[in-house]
C-alpha cells in the first residue's frame, strides 16, 4: 500500500498530464447515462464501447505507467483492467446487454451509483481535503470507473453475463483498503460493488433472460414457421 499523500501526488502529477481528457471524460460519460436511460438503436453498442474505453484507458494509461515507475502491484490492475476493457469491447461487437431504464431499485440504485460517479466523487473529495489536481478524474482512473460501471450495469433490462461482473466486484473491495489510507470517497465505490453485485444478482435470478426463452412453434400459413428469441 501507498500513502494518502503519495496516491494525492500521483493524481496531482497525472491531471496536468492528461489534461483535456477530463472534459472528453465526462462527456462520455453522459452520453453513456443519457444512452442507458433513454434508450436508442445505439444504446446497446455505444454504451458498452464507452466501458471499454474508460477501462482501456485505466489500465493504458494509468496503472502501466505506475508499473513502469516502480508501483509492482500496478502490473496486476494493468491485466485485470485490461481484461475488463477487452470484455466490453466483445460486448460492443456482439450488443447481448440491454439498457433501459425501468421503474425499479436496479435503475434507481443505477442512477445514483452513475451520479455519484460522475458528480459525489469530486464534492466527497473536496469535503475530506482532495481538489484538483490532486483528485481522483472521472473516468480516467479506477475507482470512479468501476462505481460508474455498476451503477451503467443496473441499467440493464436483461441478465447481465456474470464474467462481466467478477473484476468490477473484487476491485470494488479494494475500496475498504483505499479508504483505510483516507480515500473516504471510495465509499461509493465500496457500496456500489457491494450494492449494485446484489441487486444484480437477485433480478437476474427472478427474471429469465431473453436468450434462453423457450422457442415457439406457430402455424401460419399452411406451414410451421419458427419464432426465435430475439438477440
């Protein structure tokens, strides 16, 4: 583990550096909430593809760099991020999650997990002392990324394959190690995992996924004709 005042000066070297990614970060990821909300022919698509990036993005751009600097377990969250981008890239060229929002505790949780990415994580911080530039940016680094990933994956309205939920989970219990060093914002990403796993995994269990329906057979028109599931 590092200290709070050597992770603060890591983000107070990395801001400058990557400075305007910010703006471009957080208008991705509105788009991304606009597009889970209100959902469009490009949701299913461009919502994924904006995970990947971020993710992508962290392990790139944030975690080699550290490795390379001499932060060894930064070689370990560079694979593991990596891994996580990599899925939701397969997830962008095959779209099998569908966004929507819906009048339940998922999509309710959802929005205040993806608010408190883009918007509680700043203000939390500046409570306990971190302001730019040494904070923790939206979408460019780990913790807001994986709280911002839940609270898009609550916005689902069908099962969310499990493999996509395994990183996003263990790291969020990271959270409890980030906190213990100062980072109290983290505790949105602690409740998002804990929270936001559950929920998931409760609608998923009551609801059948509309892959594994069961296949109709209808006569029509003389013959039978074979209605399939929509994927």
């Amino acid at each position: 583990m590092i200290t709070t005042e050597q992770l603060l000066d890591v983000f107070a070297a990395y801001n400058p550096q990557i400075w305007p990614m910010q703006i471009v970060a957080y208008l991705l990821g509105l788009a991304a909430m606009v597009l889970a909300v209100r959902k469009t022919t490009l949701s299913n698509r461009a919502v994924p593809a904006i995970l990947a990036f971020f993710w992508l993005w962290v392990s790139l751009i944030f975690w080699l760099p550290s490795a390379l600097q001499g932060y060894m377990p930064g070689y370990i969250f560079t694979v593991i991020f990596l891994v996580q981008g990599v899925l939701f890239l397969i997830y962008t060229l095959k779209p099998k999650l569908v966004f929507g929002f819906q009048k339940d505790a998922c999509s309710l949780a959802g929005l205040c997990f993806i608010l408190y990415a883009l918007v509680g994580y700043p203000l939390v911080g500046a409570l306990v002392g971190h302001v730019y530039p040494r904070m923790s940016p939206f979408g460019l680094t780990p913790c807001p990324v994986v709280t911002f990933t839940f609270g898009l994956l609550l916005l689902t309205k069908h099962r969310v394959p499990k493999v996509l939920l395994v990183i996003p989970f263990f790291y969020a219990l990271s959270g409890f190690l980030w906190m213990s060093i100062g980072m109290w914002e983290d505790i949105g990403m602690v409740l998002s995992g804990l929270v936001g796993a559950w929920l998931i995994w409760v609608r998923d269990a009551r609801s059948p996924s509309a892959q594994t329906k069961e296949t109709t057979a209808t006569l029509s028109g003389g013959g039978w004709s074979l209605d399939l599931p929509d994927k």
